[in-house]
C-alpha cells in the first residue's frame, strides 16, 4: 500500500514497496525503473551518501561486533570469511638438538552469498517549486532509518540462528525450576544478575576473545528494565563510566564483565496471529466438561474451513472454525476439551505456549561472525531529478537506497542467544 509524507510545503511524496529485494540485475528494480546517472553535482552526492551512511549507522546495533568485509567492485556475489582452528598444546619435550616436526594452520573457509535489498520514494513535479535540498534531506532522513533497521534485522536474524542456547529458568515462590524449551518460558524466566556471570563463564569457558575487553550482550529494554530492577547497585550504569566518551553504540550499562548494548530490535519470538489481528484471546466461559467450542472475550469475524494451530489453556490444539457474537467468539477446536478456566489464554504459536513473548539477549564474544561492510559500496543513496526513466513530462523524481549486504556466524560457541521472558511478555509481539 502506498504512503504519503509531507516533509514540506505542497509536496507530496509517495512511498512503494518497503523493504522490496532488488534484482541482483545491475540498475533494476522490481517495481520501478532506475538507471545509473544522476543530475546531481559531485558534492551534492557526496554529502547526501554520506548523511544516509552516518543516520543509517545509527540502527546498525547488531552488525557493529562482526568480522567486516568490505564489498569489491566486481568481485562476484559470493564472500568468504575464514575460521581459523586453535593449535593444541604442544606438550611434548623438544630433544636437544633435533627440530621438531612444527604444525600447520587449520584454516576453514566459510562462504556465503550476497543479496541486495534498497526501496525509493518518488517525488511529484511540485518539487520544482519547494526547497530541493531540504526535500532530499528529509526524505533521506526516513530513507536512512529504514535502511539501517533492514540490514539490521538481516544481521540479527541470522545471529538469533545459532545453535548455542541458554534459557532463564522459572522463578516462582522461590522455587527455581530449570526450562529447556521456549515454549514452557513464561513471565516468570526473566534474565538475572546470576545468568548475565553464567553466560560470560561459559565464553571464559571456551576462551572466546573479549571485545575491547568485556564481553558484550545486545538487550531489548523490556529485558533491561527487568535486569537493572534485580541487579540494584551491581548495574554500573554509563554515567558511572571513567571514559564515557568510549561508548559502544546503544550501550546502556555494564554488569559481571559484560557491556549491554540496547536495541528494540533484540529479536522477540511472540505468539502468530489467530484472527483479526489477535495473537492471543481469553477464555470468557469457563468449561468444566468435554466440549469442542470455547468462548472467548475478542469479538472475530465468522470463518470456516480452518486449521489455526494453537495452545488452549497451555495445550496444544487447532482451531477448525470461528463464530462472531455481540461482545464475544466461539472458537471451534479440533481436540475436545474437558476442564478450561475463565481467563486461559488461547494464544498462536512462536512463542510460551501460555501466550508469552519471548526475547532473546545475545551474548557475544569477538569474532563470533562476519558482516560485510555499509561502507565501499555496500550502501549507496541513490537522487534521480525529474524526466529520469519514463517521464516525458518531468513530472516525477525519486530519493532511494540500495544495499548489498550478509552475515554468518562463523564460531557458534563465541556467542550465547540467551531467552528469557520479562514483565512485558503478555503484551509485546514479535519483530
């Protein structure tokens, strides 16, 4: 769907396809044409890319603790990053006088391929009649954001891939109680003073390198909030910092050896949506014997012919059908149910199956992954004036960026993806 801006006076700019991936075809997009060359004079060009590098960078949180790769022109869409294994001890006795057979380096190529990924808004004529520099300013502007909270997310996603886990166990009345799956993660598995020192014992353990060194963990400020209220006076905060001015991007404090660094896009793995936009509905009528239909709070529109995989009540199941009442639903459920309580949560998959989010603070050591470069090509900003491609009439000219960008985890155990939940899990969604 389009959108429309209006950064100044009479000008309307209309925004296509968010987050489209280009075609790797040199100078197309899929849903617009672009071409090469621009009107505009070489420092004009330079200070533009150069303030869509520097707010871009802003939301690159995640990419900032990878090996860098920078992108060579014509050097092919594949990149290999390199892993080198460690030597063993050599603990034999060197005799007197003889050299010794020596080693060799284990060194492990890791390649993978590239991809592009760029989204433009496209000006009317009315641009000739408005101020063009603060136009593309401000259009560069939400250009930027977007484009660093893509390749962000492209980051992020494969860091939150990793096979190293650890979970907070449930704290109840006391009681501890250890978790390993995420879909038993509830509320009550928040992220403590004592699991920040048992992830970074267990990068000592391995002997992952430290960055600048500490360890660093990326949190989302629900978790953050969560952490600092346990932590009390043991949360050094960044104002409490003798070099403050050496700040990593995002951070917010340091704890047990590790730096936190904030980010809203700490990866959230939340319930998928049942119906009309709900990922999680409550039960309004209690059932005490064994029945196919649950009555819930959420008035949804009738459907029929479904297969919602789901959890009632904490137990799996699939809603078959749904029927719209004044103030209330009728869910139609696979599985027949004998005993509900008024209040259950009848939530999506993806997240605790009690309808919790579940977020995940990642714990990384130096050289844990590789990220190819936004420098050296890896972002361009792209300003086309009007009558470029098809437009007899001079009546459109666009603002747009363009990415070529990946990441790998190269040393699994050099990073630690920690879920936990917090006391925002009933209410935040996925990301």
């Amino acid at each position: 769907m389009n959108e429309t801006m209006n950064p100044g006076a009479a000008l309307t700019l209309t925004h296509f396809g968010a987050g489209q991936v280009l075609n790797t075809t040199a100078g197309t997009v899929e849903n617009g044409s672009v071409t090469d060359a621009s009107a505009l004079s070489a420092e004009m060009k330079a200070f533009y890319d150069k303030t869509l590098i520097t707010l871009a960078g802003a939301n690159l949180v995640h990419e900032q603790f990878g090996q860098k790769r920078p992108i060579p022109k014509n050097g092919g869409k594949t990149i290999e990053f390199r892993r080198f294994s460690k030597l063993p001890k050599a603990l034999t006795a060197i005799t007197e006088g003889v050299t010794p057979a020596g080693n060799k380096l284990n060194v492990t190529g890791v390649s993978c391929t590239v991809d592009q990924y760029g989204d433009y808004i496209e000006q009317t004529d009315m641009l000739e009649l408005t101020a063009v520099d603060n136009t593309i300013i401000e259009a560069t502007k939400e250009l930027a954001a977007q484009a660093g909270l893509t390749l962000d997310t492209v980051v992020r996603n494969e860091l939150v891939g990793g096979t190293n886990v650890m979970y907070a166990p449930k704290v109840e009345n006391g009681t501890e109680t250890e978790i390993s799956l995420r879909t038993d993660i509830t509320p009550a598995c928040k992220l403590r003073v004592k699991d920040v020192f048992r992830a970074a014992a267990e990068l000592k353990a391995v002997n992952a390198p430290k960055i600048n060194g500490s360890y660093v963990a990326i949190v989302h400020p629900y978790v953050a909030y969560d952490l600092m209220q346990e932590a009390g006076d043991k949360w050094i905060g960044v104002a409490k910092y003798v070099s403050p001015e050496n700040l990593l991007k995002g951070e917010i404090g340091t704890l047990g050896g590790v730096r936190f660094v904030e980010s809203t896009e700490a990866k959230i793995f939340a319930p998928a949506e049942i119906a009309g936009g709900y990922p999680r509905l409550t039960v309004k009528t209690a059932i005490e014997s064994s029945t196919t239909s649950v009555v819930v709070e959420e008035e949804l529109a009738s459907a029929s012919d479904l297969s919602i995989d789901c959890y009632i009540g904490g137990v799996a199941n699939k809603i078959t059908a749904i029927t719209a009442g004044s103030g209330q639903s009728t869910l139609t459920v696979q599985t027949a149910i004998s005993s509900l309580a008024k209040g259950a949560v009848v939530c999506g998959l993806g997240g605790g199956k009690d309808g919790s989010a579940v977020f995940c603070t990642l714990f990384l050591g130096e050289n844990a992954y590789g990220v190819t470069d936004v420098e050296g090509g890896g972002l361009q900003h792209i300003v086309k004036q009007c009558g470029y491609g098809n437009d007899p009439l001079n009546q459109r000219s666009s603002v747009g960026w363009k990415a070529t960008k990946v990441a790998k985890r190269l040393l699994e155990e050099y990073m630690i993806r920690f879920e936990s939940g917090s006391a925002f899990s009933m209410t935040a969604v996925a990301n």
